[in-house]
C-alpha cells in the first residue's frame, strides 16, 4: 500500500510565496514606470529596456556556469529585474556597449562575485549606475528631452529639473524656475531624466502594487519619502530663494524609484520595521543633503548605497526583544 | 482579554473531519506499547514474555519523576517485551500484547477507591498512576504540571481547545461530544492547584465547539474564550499571551506567571481517571488528509498499529507520499505504518504525491518574513543561516533555545529554507559541545 515516502522535515505546508513571486511582483510594478519612460522616449527607451536585460541574463549564465552552478536562478526573476532596474536608472540615448558594461558591473560584480542572489551587500542596479556615473559622466547626465511617442532614434538632449536648478544655483545664487515649475509635467513623465527618474505617478502606482501585494512594506518609502518631504520642506521655509519646495524634491529626480524599488531592496536593506525605518530615514536625509549641499544635482542612488552599507549594522541594534526577555523598561528597574 | 500573541501565520486549517463523530475500530492483533512515548525518562517494564495480562491492569512503571507508567488497554497476553517501531523511525523497546477478545477488566478495588472524596492530594496520586501525559503532542507527564513548587502560586487554568494544527480535529469533537468530562477535568485541576479561575480557550473557526462549551453548566470562575485563528496559538506561552498578556520568562514554565495550561483530551483524561479510575489506554486521533477512504475521528487503543487503522478505515485512495504523525506544521514525516498509536498521537495524515509543493531551498533573501511571523520574536534566517554554515557557537547568541519550532518561518519562506530542521540540528550540535 505504501511507496517511497517523503521524510521531510516539518512544516510539511508551505505558504504559496517563493522569491519569484516577489521577483516577478517587482517587476509587474515597475511596468507602468516603464511605459512612461516608453511613450516620452520612444524606440530609445525599449532598446536600453532590452539591451540590459538581455545583457544581465546573459551575464548571470556566464557567471554561473564558471562557478560551476546550475541555471536555475537564471529562472527566478532577480536577473531580469535588475536588468530592467539598471534600464531605468540609464538616460535612454546611451551608448548600447554602456548599459552592456552596466549589465556586466551589476550582475558580475554587483551580485556574483558574493555569491549570488542573497549574498550581495549593495543592490546590482545601483552598483552599476554609480559606475556609470563616475566613468562616464557626460553619457550618463545628457538626457534626452522627451518627445512623446517618437520612433525616431535622434533626439535632442537637456539637462533634468535637479540638475537645471543645481545649476541656477550655482551661476545666479537663486534655484531658478526649473524649482517652482508646475508639478504637471514631472508627474506624468514629460520632463529630461532617466528612464525612471521620469512618471512620478506611474512609478508610485507601482509602488502601491507593492503595498496592497505585500511584497514590500510601508517602512522604508514611507520614511523615505517623509525624510525628504521634511527636511527639504524645513530648508525651503527658510529660504525659498535657494531651496526648492519639499513637493518639487519629491516628483523630482529618481526619488519615487529609490523610495520604492530600490531602497526595499530585500537583500540589501534590514530586516525588521524598525531598522527599515532606520534605513529609511537615512536615505532620506543623505539624499537631501546630496540634492542641497552636494556636488551632484541627485544623490538617491548614492543614499540607498551609503544606506546598504550601514544595514548589518543596523540589523545588528534593531533585534526585537526575545519573548520571555525583560523588555528595557524593566530590565532598567 | 482582546489580546493577542505576537507573530504567527495562516495556513489553510483544511478541518475537512470536523463533521465526523468520534467512532471506535475493531481491535488490532497486536498492540505495541512503546516505554517511550512521553517527555522523560522511558517507562520500566512491569511484566514480561507469556505473562496474561488485564484491561487497564498497569504494565511498566515511571522511570523517574518526569517519566510515567503503561496500562493495558485490553486483556491479553504479553508476546515480548523488545524493540518495535517507534513513530520516531527507531526501534525502542515496546511491550507487545497479543489481545485474546475477552477484554477483561483488571480488578481495581485492591488500589485505594477513586474518587472525588478523596481530595485534591489524592487525586494528583491517581492521575500519576494512571500515566497521563499531555494529549496535545508534546506527552509532557501531566502530574508534573500539577505538581508546582509552594512559591508559584496558581491563579487560572487553561484548558487548550485551540487546536490550530490544520487538519487536526479530535479536541473539536471532543469538546463536542463530552463537554462535561473536559469541564470535569478542569474541576479537578483548579482544586488541585487551588485556582480560582479557568478559561476554556477556543478558536473561531470552532464556533460551534465554543456554543456547547457554554451550554455547560460552567463550573464556578470557568469562562469560554474565542480567540482569532491563528497558528500556533495552541503553543502554552502564545496561548497564555493571547489570553493574558503574560509573557513566560526565557527558560520557565507557564507556572512562572501563576498558570497551567491543559489540553482539553488531558483533562477529560483526568476526569476519567479520578471518577471511573480508567488509566489512559486509549486516545482520540484524526486520521486525513486527501488520501484515507475513511477520514474521520477514532477512539482508539494506545498502542494500535497505524497499519490497522488505514485497514479498518477503508485504506488509502492511492499510493502515499508523505506520512505525518500529528499537525502538518510540526508533525513528525513517518516511513511506514509501521509505528504505533503513543500517547501523544494526535493524528495521522496521508498525502499523495505532487500534492504537497515541492520545495527548492535556496539562499535566504533576507526578505525579513520569518522575523515578522517568529512567535518567540527570533531571527529564524540567522539562525538558519549560522546553522547551515555550522557557526554553532553563534547560535546561543541569538536565543536558539527560544524556539519553539513551530514552523512559521519555514511556512513563509519564499526560499523554501528548512529553518526548523537547521535549528534542530543546530540545537543539537550545541547539546553535543556541552556533553564534551
């Protein structure tokens, strides 16, 4: 009557999430932002898209087979995501052997080289922009200016409304008219920037599939968000001639992507609520003191990196109390 | 009391036998009643090969205070007393009888009369010989629980009617079916530990179990609570949190904060015991799952083959995949109906294969989930981890022997990670650097 059991080690049921749930959930989330970045940028946008998630694909392959692993993390989602990460943190008129580099620094040296999915400290897709950005700086901060619904593959470029009032500031002393524009067009994606950076709207959509799923919780873009809001909000009370208003920093920039795709990041952010919001406000206030202070008109990515390196830290100071454990209050007395 | 226990999670309760009124089976031909089947030290043989022995007539004595003794459920003749399988997939030293149909009473009258005038010092002599250990699953010796120390007073008792293992639904119907033997008990436990207050706990998904437990004439300070379905809110601490509030310290028991937990088949175990004198012979499982012809509720011998019950009950729709001895959250996978009912045998499941999802561990995510559900407020992925890369010593760092090992991180991991089965071992590992 009986075959050939299973001794498997309890609980014999499992709950229906696995990593591809979350890895695909991201991605269905991101899709919105992406469209956007698509209608403004056109036939430039879908093949950044593309080239760097087949890239990463192929790169995670490689790497795998010369660790002599199997592929099946090829399967689990986490090497297109970054790809399709990486493609929104990349102006769509760059050069297509740069987001093949991208592609290389994020999954090979970004991941890989630690392990693998789990193992990696800071999240790939940013690991990569970063490297972008300090090696090729014009490439990566001459973005095109959006034209809805081109298929042409020219486009003319400008600057983004950070930058444009990083520069105001610097040459009249004032942040200029990019920072008091109508919040419109930053909204829906009409303004420079990379593919991600644009569509506020389209990316919080995103990030409230990812709420309402569960697949990431409020703590990190609520702080997030709430630290910039604040403190950019406090420095413009003071001075609205050299600050910008708490809603431009919010729509502005590659905020609502940080804030929501990136800084939730599992692997590379804490564990617990507490020390997410931590880590949130953290973001935060690096992030403002980049945009205000800084040499770079945005400093999100730098922020959630500087953030993904305080994380074990932060995981080691925020362990909940053991049940049965004095709580402080009365291990005080 | 709208309290609530930290952590948990929801599986499925899948309380598909919860309609099935507690039947009896035809007796087996043998019945193997293992000396291990409690917490403790194993019970001492009282007789041997060839010996006849009597329905309820006592058959090995306690090892040891926390140990306890066997009876026989029937009458019979003793075949051997020798190694047989153990639910554990060892071979432990069991005492097989070979019942001979007569079912014949051993003559209690030469042990003092049971009986409620005898008084609560009595009873608490009674139910230690009448081997009765906790029928939740974890067959803890129950005299030791009502056993406390002058300086831990006791001021309410529980009677666990939680069962939030899915599947499991012998306490539902118990509670159904003999109210009055459970609230019995609880009479009896509250005299013995002079508590004044008792609280029956049940959860929501037993609205109906609830409803009957009311209906009873409730003894004086006994109160029915529903509590919201949530796994393992059975667990004595999380039980005694949903309830109270009350924390049991790291390394105590719930007396430590002036509580006894009781699983409802305990107490009605009890009552039986110090009213009727009837030693614990015999239990109620539910046997499920998709594959059994007959699921349903059984009353059946301690002792019985789980090869007899799945015959009895019809057999099985197809060939087995995984066999599980209790909950499926903590239950224990069995190779064989080999092993027999124990004392703490809630249930016995059977599934088919590809009905349960297979898994694929992989590296933890840190996603963070097994944190949020950990009951004991753990890091369960740390602990997997250290355990996996054989940090052992790290371990005692992040309170391993706080878990409780009720599976709710390994039942939300989205990287299908076996925490349970690594904090075992890292548990394990640590008993064996201190034996050194």
């Amino acid at each position: 009557m009986i075959m050939s059991t299973v001794l498997a080690p309890s609980p014999h049921v499992r709950s229906s999430v696995t990593i591809e749930t979350a890895m695909y959930g991201v991605i269905i989330a991101l899709l919105p932002g992406a469209l956007v970045g698509a209608y403004y940028f056109g036939l430039n946008a879908l093949k950044v898209m593309a080239i760097s998630i087949i890239a990463c694909l192929a790169f995670e392959a490689m790497v795998l087979k010369i660790r002599g692993k199997d592929m099946s993390p090829l399967k689990d989602g986490s090497a297109i995501l970054t790809g399709l990460l990486l493609a929104m943190n990349l102006p769509s008129n760059i050069p297509w052997w740069m987001t093949v580099v991208g592609a290389l620094v994020a999954v090979g040296i970004g991941k890989q080289v630690y392990g693998g999915l789990g193992y990696n400290p800071f999240n790939p897709a940013l690991v990569a922009r970063v490297f972008l950005l300090i090696s090729f700086p014009v490439a990566m901060t001459s973005w095109p200016v959006p034209k809805p619904l081109s298929f042409s593959l020219d486009t003319v470029t400008g600057a983004t409304p950070l930058g444009e009032m990083k520069t105001s500031l610097l040459m009249e002393g004032n942040v200029g008219a990019a920072a008091n524009m109508s919040l419109v067009d930053p909204l829906i994606g009409n303004m420079g920037g990379s593919l991600g950076e644009v569509g506020a709207l389209a990316l919080a959509l995103g990030g409230i599939y990812l709420l309402v799923k569960k697949i990431i919780s409020w703590h990190i873009p609520v702080s997030f968000l709430v630290t910039v809001f604040g403190m950019t909000g406090v420095y413009w009370l003071i001075d609205p001639v050299k600050y910008a208003p708490p809603t431009f920093h919010i729509v502005t920039g590659g905020l609502i992507l940080g804030a929501f795709f990136m800084a939730t990041d599992y692997v590379t952010s804490p564990i617990t609520g507490k020390g997410m919001v931590i880590f949130g406000v953290g973001c935060g206030a690096i992030t403002v003191f980049i945009r205000l202070f800084g040499g770079y008109p945005e400093g999100v990515s730098f922020a959630i990196l500087l953030m993904n390196a305080a994380t074990p830290i932060i995981d080691r100071y925020t362990r909940p109390r053991v049940f049965g454990y004095p709580t402080r209050k009365e291990a005080r007395t | 009391m709208a309290n609530r226990f930290r952590g948990g999670v929801h599986p499925d309760d899948s309380k598909h036998t919860s309609t099935q009124a507690i039947s009896g089976l035809q007796p087996a031909e043998n019945l193997i009643l293992s000396l291990s089947q409690h917490i403790g030290a194993p019970s001492r043989p009282e007789v041997s090969a060839g010996d006849r022995v009597l329905k309820y007539q006592p058959i090995a004595s306690p090892g040891g205070f926390v140990s306890m003794s066997l009876h026989a459920p029937t009458s019979g003749t003793v075949k051997a007393v020798e190694p047989a399988p153990h639910p554990s997939g060892r071979f432990v030293t069991a005492i097989i009888i070979e019942p001979d149909g007569l079912d014949e009473v051993f003559d209690l009258t030469d042990k003092a009369d049971p009986g409620l005038e005898r008084g609560p010092e009595a009873w608490k002599e009674v139910i230690r010989d009448s081997g009765i250990v906790g029928m939740g699953g974890a067959a803890f010796p129950t005299h030791v629980k009502l056993s406390p120390p002058e300086d831990k007073p006791i001021d309410m008792i529980v009677a666990n009617g939680v069962e939030c293992e899915p599947y499991l639904t012998a306490d539902h119907r118990l509670m159904l079916e003999s109210p009055d033997e459970i609230l019995g008990g609880l009479f009896l436990a509250m005299e013995m530990l002079g508590a004044k207050k008792a609280v029956v706990a049940i959860e929501a998904n037993k609205p109906d179990a609830a409803e009957v437990m009311r209906k009873t004439d409730l003894p004086e300070g006994v109160s029915v609570e529903i509590l919201p379905v949530m796994y393992p809110q059975g667990a004595e601490k999380q039980l005694i949190q949903a309830l109270t509030g009350r924390e049991v310290p790291t390394g105590g028991l719930p007396m430590d904060v002036g509580i006894v937990v009781q699983n409802v088949g305990t107490l009605a175990a009890m009552n039986h015991a110090v009213k009727e004198g009837r030693p614990m012979v015999d239990r109620i499982m539910t046997l499920g799952g998709s594959l059994p012809n007959g699921p349903g509720n059984y009353l059946v011998s301690i002792g019985t083959p789980l090869t007899h019950i799945v015959e009895q009950t019809g057999g099985f729709k197809g060939p087995a995949s995984r066999l599980i001895n209790g909950g499926p959250m903590m239950g224990q996978a069995l190779a064989g109906l080999e092993s027999p009912v124990t004392k703490g045998t809630s249930g016995l499941l059977a599934f088919g294969p590809g009905e349960l999802r297979p898994l694929r561990q992989r590296a933890c995510i840190r996603c963070g989930s097994c944190v949020s559900v950990c009951p004991a407020s753990l890091m369960p992925h740390t602990l997997g981890n250290m355990a996996e890369f054989q940090l052992f010593d790290q371990l005692r760092e992040f309170n391993i022997s706080d878990c409780i090992e009720c599976g709710s991180c390994a039942y939300v991991c989205p990287a299908d990670r076996n925490m349970v089965q690594f904090i075992r071992h890292g548990k394990a590992e640590l008993l064996a650097m201190v034996g050194k």
